[in-house]
C-alpha cells in the first residue's frame, strides 16, 4: 500500500486540541495494561495474592478487553462516539479509584475486569473519532501518529511512570493515578466532541451476534492466557474451550442470516483492514510482549527495584516515540508495505541484538542498539498499522473496523506471550536467575524469528492497495 501526497493546505491543516484529547485517551489504555508489570510484586505482597494468581492482575485486564472489543466497535457506530468515549473514560475513573482502595485480591480482579471493559469501548470510539473527524491522507495520518505516539509509547512509559509512582507513593497509586486523567477525558470529551447525531433506526445493533462474540470471545481469551500456565486438560481449560467454540460458532451463523451484521463480511475485503488484522495479531504478540520478559530481567536477574526498572524503559519509550512520528512521512515515501516490512525487519533485529547483551552482568548500555532497533520497529509498524486499518472504510463503519482490528491485537497478545512463556519454561518471578537467562534468551529468539517471519509475508503480499 502507498500513499499519495496531498495538496500543500492539506497537509498544513491544524489538528486542534481534538487530536491531543484523543491521544491522552489511548495512553490511558496503553498505560493500564502495562503500569501494574512493575508494581506486581508489591500488589502480591500487599493484598496477599498466590504465585499463581499474580498473573491476573495483567490477565483480567486482556481477557475483557479482549473480549468486549468488537461490542465496543459496533457500540461507537451505532450508540454514538462521544458517548462511548464519555460512557468509558467514566468507568476507567470510577475503577482506578475503586483499585487505589482495594484491600483484597478478588476485588482488585474485578477492578481490573470493569477497566477491560472501559477499554474495549474507549480503544474503537477514539480510534473512530479521529478517522471520522480528519479526512483521509496526510491530515489524518498525522493525527493518526500522534495518537500511535501515545499508544506505542505508553506500553514503555507505563513501566517507567509505574516505577516512579511505586518507589514513592506505593502499588495504589499506579491506580489512583488514572482518576484525574479519567475525570478530566470526561470532561474534555463533552466539550470538544461534537453531539452524536440521532441513532439511524435502519440500522439494528445485533444484540444476539454481539452477545455471542462477547462471550466467546471472552472464554476463548481466557483459555489463551489460563491454559498454557494451569493445563489444556483441567476441567476449566475443557468447559472455556467447548462453550467458547460453541458460542463463536453460533455468532457467524447468527452474522449469515442477520440483515445488518456486527461484523460486515464486507469489511474483509477491504486490503488494508485485512493486512491490519493479520499484522496486529503478530505486533502484540511480539512486540507488546517484550516488557514483560524485560522486566522479568531488570528486577529477577539484576537485582533492580521497581525505580530503576522503571527508568530501564525511558529509552525504549522515547525512541518508540520517535518511531511513530517517523511514520507518516515515510508512509507517503515508501507506502505502507514496506514501512511495515521495516518495522518488522528492524524488529527482528533488535530482538535478535538483545539475546547476547541478555546476561547475568551485562551492563545496560549493551542491550542500547537492540532497545533502540525494536522500539523503532515499534513505532513505526504501530502507526502504519492503524493508517491501513482505516484507509478506504465508510465512516458508519470506522467503529467495527477498529474493533476488528484491535480485537486482533488482544487476541495476539494473549497468545502471543502465552507461547513466548511456554517457549521459556514457564519462567517467573520465582525462577533462578540461569532458567531465567536461558528462558528470556529463547523467548528473544523465538520473538525474532516471528518477526522475520512477518516482514517476509508482509514483502511477498500484494499491496492492499494502489497508489
């Protein structure tokens, strides 16, 4: 796929203060998945979670996104945007102040399911937004990699303001943090946005097919991510599996009769939405996975508290960062194909550079050029992600194109670092520090190889579409 330039005025176009609303809106969701990494060990210490439980902090969180994704697309066509946006931004601060002041496991769970939720409806309505409020070509794209900045960067930022916010203040602030910023999307979201117009009662919402995606969804990400950990056997693993195939099977007999779908078949024709949903899936399982093993490393193998690990991720932030920004002029440049297959071939890279510098007395500077290669891989592959989810799809459908296209990356994450872990041993915060090398070693190269893998197809692809 590649762009083509636009007239000089277009591309000076301001984008207003919408665009910076939109782009606080996805660090938000950025930053919650990824802020708790650093803060587990004393959210398991204060609230007296298992080893074993430990991992839903993190888990709960995917599972209802992940599972509530395609609801929240078509919630944004259909109910409206603003509303979504006003209706998540509400629950992500009603959540976070419930999480601050948790004092047990079961409901700081459930805190981080309700705030799964507000993701699921936020990540398609803001992603909506700015594909209905800028047109097509430079001026959205510009757009587009100011809120990847924010998304990309934040999956790095959270562990760095995650550190900070737990070396001074303690685990809860990791979620009070979220309230102030929540209140004030809110706010802003009435504000700027303008009102939804009246639903088009032609259109019906598919509360049937909606229903069963959710839930098979749901119990589908729950398998992933429970599973590879407990066991494909265990009665739990069997009863998500079977219900989960069940009700997925029933949502495309439900889509081949109903006269207005949750998710057009239409849409899959569309190059650039399929090759987003295909890249999204490997992009999560690669690249948003690599936190994890890092942190793992900063603070099992070399002894870092939760600061210092958090400041092991100022680099990877910025230059991430940069990487987005990069994007839309190298769009324009090179068009989309090959800035993903760069994205990934750098990627791939990176991640191969890290394996060596990974060692039980390895200074930091030595893991730099690996760092510097996959975050710039990361950016730049974020944002030509979500330019080619949205290039060519109508504006009542931009809602379920993001949630298609997001739905993907949840599912991707989930199994992405469930085989990445297996692939490892099944390493954790109580491994050794030699299972740990070793695992976080193999992890790198198996995250390598996905990657290589992915740029090739992605270079032998026909383009999803003409200049």
């Amino acid at each position: 796929m590649s762009a083509t330039a636009a007239e000089p005025t277009a591309g000076r176009q301001r984008l207003g203060l919408n665009v910076a609303v939109l782009a606080l809106a996805q660090l938000v969701i950025s930053l919650d998945y990824s802020i708790v990494y650093v803060a587990l060990p004393e959210i398991g210490a204060g609230l007296g979670f298992s080893d074993h439980d430990l991992q839903w902090v993190v888990s709960a969180y995917v599972v209802t996104t992940g599972g509530f994704l395609l609801l929240g697309g078509r919630a944004a066509d259909l109910l409206g945007r603003r509303r979504m946006f006003v209706l998540a931004t509400a629950i992500y601060a009603a959540s976070s102040l419930i999480g601050g002041l948790a004092q047990s496991p079961g409901v700081l769970l459930a805190v981080r399911a309700a705030q799964g939720i507000g993701g699921s409806l936020l990540f398609p309505a803001t992603l909506s937004l700015i594909n209905t409020t800028y047109a097509e070509g430079p001026v959205r794209n510009r757009a587009l990699a100011i809120w990847s900045a924010a998304g990309a960067g934040g999956l790095c930022f959270g562990s760095l303001l995650g550190g900070v916010l737990v070396h001074g203040y303690g685990w809860p602030s990791v979620f009070l943090v979220n309230v102030p910023m929540a209140l004030a999307l809110v706010v802003l979201g009435r504000m700027l946005f303008p009102a939804d117009p009246p639903r088009d009662r032609t259109r019906r919402f598919d509360a049937a097919g909606a229903l069963a995606a959710t839930a098979g969804l749901t119990l589908v990400v729950f398998l992933l991510v429970y599973a590879p950990a407990q066991g494909w056997t265990r009665p739990a693993s069997l009863a998500a599996a079977g219900t989960g195939l069940v009700l997925l099977a029933l949502f495309v007999a439900i889509e081949r009769r109903t006269p207005d779908p949750l998710v057009p078949v239409r849409l899959f024709r569309n190059r650039g939405l399929a090759m987003a949903t295909v890249v999204a899936a490997l992009f999560s399982a690669t690249f948003s996975s690599l936190p994890y093993f890092l942190t793992l490393y900063f603070q099992a193998v070399r002894g870092y508290d939760a600061f210092v690990t958090g400041l092991c991720f100022l680099l990877p932030a910025v230059v991430v960062a940069a990487g987005t920004q990069a994007g839309p002029p190298a769009v324009v440049r090179f068009g989309m194909r090959r800035l993903l297959v760069g994205g990934l071939a750098a990627g791939a890279v990176g991640a191969l550079a890290l394996v060596p510098a990974v060692s039980a007395d390895g200074s930091y500077l030595s893991l730099v050029p690996g760092i510097v290669l996959i975050s710039l891989g990361q950016g730049s592959a974020w944002t030509a992600l979500w330019i080619a989810a949205a290039s060519g799809i109508a504006p009542g459908d931009q809602g379920i194109a993001s949630g298609i296209a997001s739905t993907s990356l949840q599912v991707g994450g989930a199994v992405g670092l469930a085989l990445l872990v297996a692939a490892a041993s099944g390493i954790g915060q109580q491994s050794s520090a030699a299972d740990l090398l070793d695992g976080i070693r193999t992890a790198l190269f198996v995250m390598s190889g996905a990657l290589a893998f992915g740029a090739l197809t992605a270079l032998m692809t026909r383009r999803a579409t003409s200049s």
